[in-house]
C-alpha cells in the first residue's frame, strides 16, 4: 500500500477550538451565568467540532473503503491515510480543549473527565502509536458525532428553559427526535459495527499483527464501555420523559375533574 507522511494539524487544530472557546466564554455568552457559562462555552466549542468531525471522517471512510476495494478486513487493518490522520488530529484537539475545560471548572465531572481521557487515549494510539486501524474507528465516530448538533442546541436550551418559554418549547420539542436519533446511532449502529470491528480484529489477529493486539484489545475495552454508558444514558433519558409524560397527563385528567 502507497506509503504517506502526514504533517500533524493537532497544535493548529488546538489553537483553532481553544479560541472558539474563549469566544465563546468572554464574548457570545458573557451574560450567562458563571457555572452555566462554562458548559455552554463547552456546547458552543462542539458546535464547531461535531458535524464537520462527522463529515470527515465520512469522506476518509469513503476513501478508504473505495481504495481497499469493498474489502472489509483490508479496510480496518491497513495503516491510516491522510485523510484518517487530518480526522484523528481534528478531534484529537477538540477533546484535549474540553478535557481542560472540564478540568478547569467542572473537576467534580469524573464521568465527562473519564469519557475524554479514553477518547483521547483511542484516538492519540490510534494515530500515534498504532498508525493504523482509522478504518475501524472512524465509522463509529461518524455515528457519534451525527447527532452532536442536535445534542449541543437540546442542552443548550436545557439550561435556558425555566428562564425562556422559548428554550422551553426548542427542548420540549427536540427532545423526543434527538433521543430517537442518538438510539439509533449510539445504541444500535454502533454496537452492530463495534461487533463486527472486534470480530475481525480477533479472528485475524489484527490483520496479521498490523494492528497490535495491545492496541485493538484496549480499544475493544474502552469503545465498549463508551458505548454501554450511552446506551445507559439514553435509556435514562427515555424513562425521564416517558415518566414526565404521565406524570403531565395525570395532572391534566386531576384538573379535568
């Protein structure tokens, strides 16, 4: 396979999202209030990560998939491209900007703290270490970052909706698409691609030792926890708003008396 150099985008890409941050902290949002104004910042910095992460990483599987022939076990083993790196480093960069925003001033958030530090650890082995297997983890980053557009603007009006009707009404009304939307990503694709991804790895011992067998064993470990406290979120989210929903119902029947 045609051999690549891929000059690193991760420091430009860091400086990119850590000034979209502060934009976001000291000038779109200043009028918030000092704990909600860091996780918004927080929101506002995915905006600008989340769908374009998921577009690239769509046209580097396209690539990829279109270069390995239709092959599957060539696609998840080969040594990354260009294209896999820019997406690695892209997000790379992201997730160390909001790590430390959770550091900063969320500490007490272990689980967030947790998710980015394993993130952060598939994607920098993956690039740095491995310098192969993108194959395997892009498709599952283009089904986790889908619905991050939806997810960032659901929280945002989240956090605003006992002060705005109109908040309100945007996380009344997004609610039960985006829970539907992320289900499906989260708790059924990704799982069916996780399955086959590790399948794979396993029977052909990494591609014949192109993966290491460190590399994809660790990676089966943590993308699958990822993937159980999703489906464990989501599934919170879906017995909240059902529960809402009768508990509304009940009280329009008690008033209706």
């Amino acid at each position: 396979m045609e051999e690549h150099v891929a000059e690193s985008m991760f420091l430009p890409f860091l400086a990119m999202f850590a000034s979209i941050y502060l934009v976001g902290y000291f000038i779109v949002l200043r009028a918030w209030g000092p704990r909600r104004r860091a996780e918004a910042a927080s929101c506002f910095t995915s905006l600008f990560h989340g769908t374009p992460a998921a577009l690239l990483a769509l046209r580097a599987v396209l690539s990829r998939h279109r270069a390995a022939g239709g092959s599957l076990p060539a696609l998840l083993v080969a040594p990354n491209a260009a294209a896999e790196d820019l997406v690695l480093d892209f997000s790379t960069a992201y997730f160390a900007v909001d790590l430390a925003h959770y550091l900063l001033f969320l500490p007490g958030e272990a689980l967030f703290v947790a998710h980015h530090l394993a993130t952060l650890y598939v994607l920098a082995t993956c690039r740095h270490a491995a310098g192969a297997g993108a194959g395997a983890q892009l498709p599952l980053e283009v089904l986790a970052e889908a619905t991050s557009a939806a997810q960032n603007v659901w929280t945002l009006a989240g956090m605003r909706r006992r002060d705005s009707p109109l908040a309100a009404r945007v996380h009344a009304s997004l609610s039960p698409p985006f829970y539907a939307a992320y289900t499906a990503a989260r708790a059924a694709l990704g799982p069916a691609w996780f399955v086959r991804m590790v399948r794979l790895f396993y029977e052909s011992n990494g591609g014949g030792g192109r993966v290491p067998v460190w590399a994809w064993a660790s990676w089966t470990v943590v993308i699958g926890a990822g993937i159980a406290v999703s489906i464990l979120w989501v599934g919170n989210l879906w017995l909240a708003y059902f529960r809402e929903r009768k508990e509304s119902k009940q009280l329009r029947s008690s008033k209706q008396q």
